[in-house]
C-alpha cells in the first residue's frame, strides 16, 4: 500500500541554529494494505517528516513515494492534493480544525474537500463514537484539546480513506479517551480495511498495533 524507496529528504540549517541542520533517508520500507505500524523514535527523528512525505504534504529531495500503487512525487500539485484528499486520512499531532466551524461542519469538511457527497450520518456517528455527541454545534475554542483532537479523528475517518496517518493520536488525551480513540480508529480500520500509520511516542499505543518501526532504523 505505501512504500518508500530511496528516499532523501534534508532541512537546509536555519540561519539561527548552530547544528548542521537534519536530513532524513530511508532506503526501503514497505506496508502492505490494511497493515497498522506503528512509528516510533525520538522526539526530532523525523516521525513527523515522514508522515508528511507518505501523503505528499511534502515532496522528497530524492526517492519515490508509492501510495496505492501512484508515485505521489510524479504527481502535479493538484492533482497530489486530490490524491491526498482521496486516499488519506491524516490526524496532524495539533488538531488544525477550523474555526468558526462546529465540530459536525468540521469533520463534514473532511468529505467536501474530495469533492465527494458529504455523508452526515457517518460524520454524526463517528462523532458520537469518539464521545462527542453532545458537542456537534461547538466550534472548535468552545472544545477542550482532547476534545478537538477526537474531532480532527473524526474528521480523518469520515472519507473512508484507504490510509490513515496519525501522528500522535493520543498525545492530547487522557489514558481513558485515548483508549477509546485508539479503538475507534483501529477498529475502524479493521472493519474497511484501512492501512494505519502511527506516529507515537506511547509503548501502549505501538503494543496493539501490528508492528513497530523505529525512524532510526529505516536508513
Ligand atoms: N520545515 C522544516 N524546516 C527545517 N527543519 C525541519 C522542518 N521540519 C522538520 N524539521 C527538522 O527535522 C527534524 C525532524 O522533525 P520531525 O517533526 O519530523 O520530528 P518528530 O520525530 O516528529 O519529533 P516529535 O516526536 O517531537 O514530534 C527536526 O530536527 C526538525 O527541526
Ligand atoms: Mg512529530
């Protein structure tokens, strides 16, 4: 479903910083369909960078980046950001909803961005699912932050997406909802079939997934 292949990526040295700036390479690293790995390594290995790179947010110096069988580097801009919007779902590690949009509108969005019909009775359940049904017409300043990282996981499953790139799913959230969360989405998954991509500093979160990859060691 996603593979890497000779992949360079590197950030020049911002003209404040006294280190050589990062560079990050993977060599070959495969996931096959309805896998769910989680990513781990270091706080600034890159897990974050890589997720970036998997739903072409951005592009590499060098490598292919092969999601559903496209390489997502040979594609135009727009046509990359309708792939994405297609194909992926992504939990960004801050929840980037919208404001001025109730929850329901945000997680709604989810659907109108792939230019697809918006299916408000998923959008209402996934929100309830997440414990959320009585918060639909809040905007996202009247949520608590766990509360508007459970929409933004909302909002990554409301498209049916062929892949879901979370990036520190539970971070915001209390052990409690961060279980509930953790078995939405996996259970989700399970039931359409969905590739899981995990990014997560949390040993509890990386031990129910299928396999672990450190950063570190995809080089
Ligand atoms: N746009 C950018 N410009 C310059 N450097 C960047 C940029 N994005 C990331 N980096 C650098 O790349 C490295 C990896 O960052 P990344 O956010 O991928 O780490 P991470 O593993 O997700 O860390 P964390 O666990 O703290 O979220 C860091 O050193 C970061 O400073
Ligand atoms: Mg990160």
């Amino acid at each position: 479903m996603i593979r890497l292949l000779g992949l360079h990526k590197s950030f020049p040295r911002q003209t404040d910083e006294q280190s050589s700036g990062h560079s990050l390479s993977v060599s070959d690293f495969e996931i096959q369909a309805g896998e769910r790995v989680a990513l781990v390594g270091a706080s600034g290995s890159g897990k974050t960078t890589l997720l970036n790179l998997m739903s072409g947010l951005i592009l590499p110096d060098q490598g292919s980046v092969e999601v559903d069988g496209v390489d997502i580097t040979q594609l135009k801009e727009s046509a990359r950001d309708r792939f994405r919007a297609r194909t992926i779902g992504y939990l960004f590690q801050t929840s980037h909803l919208l404001p001025g949009f109730s929850a329901l509108e945000n997680v709604e969005l989810g659907a109108s961005f792939a230019g697809r019909a918006v299916d408000r009775d998923r959008a209402k359940s996934l929100l309830d699912a997440v414990g959320l049904g009585h918060r639909h017409h809040h905007q996202p300043q009247q949520l608590s932050v766990g509360q508007q990282s459970r929409v933004a996981l909302a909002r990554a499953l409301v498209n049916r997406p062929k892949v879901v790139l979370a990036d520190e799913p539970t971070g915001a959230l209390d052990p409690e909802s961060g279980k509930a969360a953790l078995k939405l989405l996996l259970d989700t998954a399970g039931e359409e079939n969905i590739t899981v991509i995990c990014a997560t500093h949390d040993a509890g979160v990386a031990s129910v997934l299928d396999r672990t990859v450190r950063v570190e060691e995809l080089q």
